[in-house]
C-alpha cells in the first residue's frame, strides 16, 4: 500500500495525501482547494471525494 497518492479532479492536481498514523493529510495542489489543506482524512478516497465536491461547490463538513 502506497505512503502518497495524487488527488485529481477533472483533471486538474487538488493536491496530494500522505499517509500518517492517523490518517492521510491532504497538501493542496492549487488555491482552488486550500480548504482541505492539513485535513486529516481516514482514506484516500474519503479525501478524493471531499476534494470533488468542494470543486462541485457541495457543502463540505471537514473536522476541526
């Protein structure tokens, strides 16, 4: 299993995650999604998806 992944949507970087002991943090790619910047989520993919809809403009819970 890998440490970092790439996070793209429609094709454009919104950032990377890396893995840590708890979770994965986000490092934003663009300006674009600097509101996920340093969240921790469970999953890459639970980090793919928040990235998709804060370019969808969807409504967005992240933890504080």
């Amino acid at each position: 299993m890998s440490d970092c992944y790439v996070i793209e949507v429609s094709s454009q970087t919104a950032g990377i995650v890396v893995r840590g002991a708890g979770g994965y943090q986000f490092f934003a790619a663009s300006h674009r999604f600097n509101r996920l910047e340093g969240q921790i989520f469970r999953t890459a993919r639970e980090a793919e998806r928040a990235a998709r809809r804060l370019a969808t403009g969807e409504t967005l819970q992240l933890a504080s």
